[in-house]
C-alpha cells in the first residue's frame, strides 16, 4: 500500500498546526481475558495520518519554526527477533521511517525523553483532552516539567488545540485513496449478503447465516466485520441492535441483515431484510415497498449543497405517508410530521457518515446550521419501519421490522451507490433466492 496519501494528509494537517506539536498515540492493545488479547485494531485517526499497522506507535507532527522545516515523526517498538517469533513481524524504526514516509523515527521507549524538547517554546499542543485520561495526564506532566524550566529560557506551549477536531474536518470529505477501499469494502460486503439470501431457510439459526455472511467477507480478503452483525429473524428486527443471532428463522418470516466488513480500516455498512421463504407475503410487499420508497426519495434529496438532514426529512414523509395507508397512523400527513407520531415506528435518522469508522468522524452541524453535503463525503441511506408485535395496529403487521440501508458517495451531480450489487428491489431478491 503506497504510503504517499498518507504523507499528504500529514502535510496538509502541518500547514494547519503552524509552529504547534500535534501527538497523535495509536490504540493499545485490549485484554480479553487473562493473557488472551483482542485482535488488535488500530485508531482511526492515527491510521488516517500514518497507515502504520502495529500497536506501542505514536505520530507527533512538528510544525515549522523559524529555519526548522515541518518534521512527521514517528514513535514505535524495535525489532526484537524473539517477539517476533512469538507474535510475527514488525518493522522497527528504521524500516518504519522508509516504508511509511516518515522524515525521522524513533524506539518508543525514547518518546518520554524527547517529548519536552519536542514541545518547547512552541505556540499550541495539539492533542484531544478527554479521550485518553492516560495520555490526557502523560502530556500534562510535560507541561509541567516545562514550567519548571523557565530560568533556561524553555516554556511549554501555551494553547491546546483539539486535533480530533481538525481531522474530524479532514476526514468528512474522502480522498480517492480512500473512495477505492470503500469501493472495495462494499463491493465484498454485497457478495455477503448475496450468499446470506442464498442460503437462507427456515429453522436455520440466525447465527447459521451469520457464518455466511463472515466466510463471504474473509474469503475475499475482508479484515474483518466492521461492527457486531444484526440478523434479525421476525420481531428481533424491531430491537435496532439486536446481536442475539440464536434464533431460529421462521418459514414466512422476514429476516433483517446489517452487517458490513472492513478492509485497510474503511468500513462498508449494508442492511437488507427479505422473507425467509424466498417470496414476500401481501402484507410484507406492502410494508417493504414503502421503505424502499422512502430510500428512493432520500437518494433524491443528496446532492452538493444539500443540507445533511434533507434526505432524512424526505425520508420521513414518505414514510409517515405509509404508515397512514397501512393503518398504523391517522390525522393529517404535516400534523403527524410536525408531532413527530411517526417515531412510533421510525425512531432513528435516515444516516450517518462513514468511513474508517462505521459512524465515522465528523460534525453534523456546523454551529446551528446542518452540514452542506459536498463531493467525497460518503454517508449511509437507512430508512425503517419497526412494528413491535404489542403494537395496537392491524394483526397481519404484528413483529415486522423492515430496514434498507446503502452505502452512497456523494458525486459532483448527486451520488453513486457504492452497495447497488446487494439485492434490493422484491423482484431482485425473489430472483436471487430463487423464485424469480
């Protein structure tokens, strides 16, 4: 993987920092139980700035200062040949610094010692107060360290500044190094869903098609899933994030998926509901036209200057227009928009942005005005109707929850579906499972 877009960003971000230090440490390793780890992960802000894999790591991005050039530094394990028996390769610094673009890099054990250098007489610390207590009061105690050192013409800076802040702004509009994982990640996470429909039956258990869906993702090449998967059989799909899966799936019943994988850290995020039995009943046509519906009119309203929350408002309509024609709702369609009575039945947003996490970084509002949609920005489209089976509504809708969710870029002239290959439409899906 070309190291380049990563040394764009971190330039980018040292224009924006001045003569600041931002300190950026990757994820710790985590403890499952005893001396059992979870598998590792990176952040995703320090895989945004660096592409560097292994855990012990941290960036710090030296600003220029009067002759001094900007300098990328980076803070990592050594090589230790009997580790890497145990727990297989690592690059070291030296390697580190060439194959990932650094202009210097360092043992981690020598971070505490250079650190106070690092931050003297320098305008702003650039570090996210709150995140990391550790780290939070690691770099306080170097503040410190400088206050005491006045007399030798050394001061600590004198501002901090949020750096998850900043990246957050980076990381709203994607790249084309980062459009082509994301391309890659939905398309493997479509072929999972294809499998999961395929190989749909009745009394199978939901985790049955949940192994699906992982050995269509690892099979071709995904890390990982990108967050805990849903398969929802029957009214589990009316609990939003049920991850149970030990159900048996019910011959006439819908089933509701929302899983997606991870590749190089960028996250697909795709949900598909479809009736066990291969074929839709009248009434489960019925309820799943309308948010399909729904989705279609939120695709309508993405476009360059739109306002984050317009396909959601979109969506909205459509569906409380539904829930009047199938009886679950009555009054007038503004009145019952303006109540918010459709939340009954529809409780979440129509989306959320995405990228190297499943709910990725980035504001929805600058100050009291919704964000303006802008080419590169990647976001979910995931309308739903939820009818618990206490509900005092018509019988035959009793325990359906329907959602469709899609991946979408948004392009110069309004968007691209980046997970169009997942099976939509009733047609497709009864042709997909075989009753077409």
């Amino acid at each position: 993987m070309s190291h380049q877009a990563f040394v764009a960003r971190r330039q980018r971000l040292l224009t924006q920092i001045g003569n600041g230090v931002a300190i950026l440490p990757t994820a710790p390793e985590r403890v499952r139980n005893r001396d059992t780890h979870h598998p590792y992960r990176f952040d995703s802000y320090f895989w945004y700035l660096t592409g560097f894999p292994e855990p012990d790591a941290v960036l710090v991005l030296v600003g220029g200062q009067g002759d001094s050039k900007p300098q990328s530094l980076l803070f990592c394990r050594e090589k230790d040949a009997t580790r890497e028996v145990w727990d297989g390769f690592r690059y070291g610094p030296e390697a580190a610094q060439t194959a990932f673009g650094f202009d210097a890099a360092y043992p981690i054990s020598e971070l505490a010692t250079r650190l106070p250098d690092l931050l003297a007489n320098r305008a702003a610390l650039w570090h996210s107060l709150g995140v990391d207590v550790e780290w939070d009061q690691r770099l306080g105690g170097v503040i410190n360290t400088l206050r005491g050192q006045a007399r030798k013409g050394l001061r600590p800076p004198s501002a901090v500044q949020d750096l998850h802040a900043a990246l957050d702004a980076m990381r709203r509009v994607k790249d084309g190094h980062e459009m082509d994982w994301l391309r890659q990640s939905c398309a493997i996470a479509c072929a999972g869903h294809v499998r999961a429909m395929r190989m749909a039956r009745g009394g199978m258990a939901e985790y049955e098609l949940e192994a699906e869906l992982t050995y269509a993702f690892r099979r071709r090449g995904a890390d990982a899933h990108a967050y805990p998967p849903i398969v929802a059989s029957g009214a589990s799909a009316c609990i939003l994030h049920y991850t149970e899966n030990n159900r048996l799936l019910g011959e006439h019943s819908l089933v509701l998926i929302d899983a997606g994988c991870e590749l190089q850290g960028y996250a697909a995020d795709i949900t598909r509901t479809f009736p066990v039995s291969g074929r839709f009943s009248g009434p489960q046509r019925e309820a799943y036209e309308i948010v399909l519906a729904a989705q279609t009119a939120a695709f309508a309203a993405i476009r360059p200057g739109a306002a984050f929350i317009d396909y959601h408002d979109a969506a909205v309509r459509v569906l409380t227009q539904g829930m009047l024609d199938l009886g679950l709702l009555q009054g007038s369609l503004d009145g019952l928009i303006e109540a918010g009575a459709y939340q009954r039945f529809y409780m979440h947003r129509t989306g959320h942005w995405l990228g190297l996490d499943v709910h990725d970084a980035g504001e929805y509002k600058d100050g009291d005005d919704w964000v303006r949609l802008r080419p590169g920005m990647t976001l979910t489209v995931e309308p739903g109707l939820y009818i618990p089976p206490a509900a005092d509504v018509p019988a035959h809708l009793h325990g359906m929850g329907i959602r469709i969710e899609d991946d979408v870029l948004v392009t110069a002239h309004g968007l691209e579906n980046l997970t169009a290959a997942a099976p939509k439409t009733v047609a497709e899906i009864e042709a997909v499972m075989g009753h077409d």
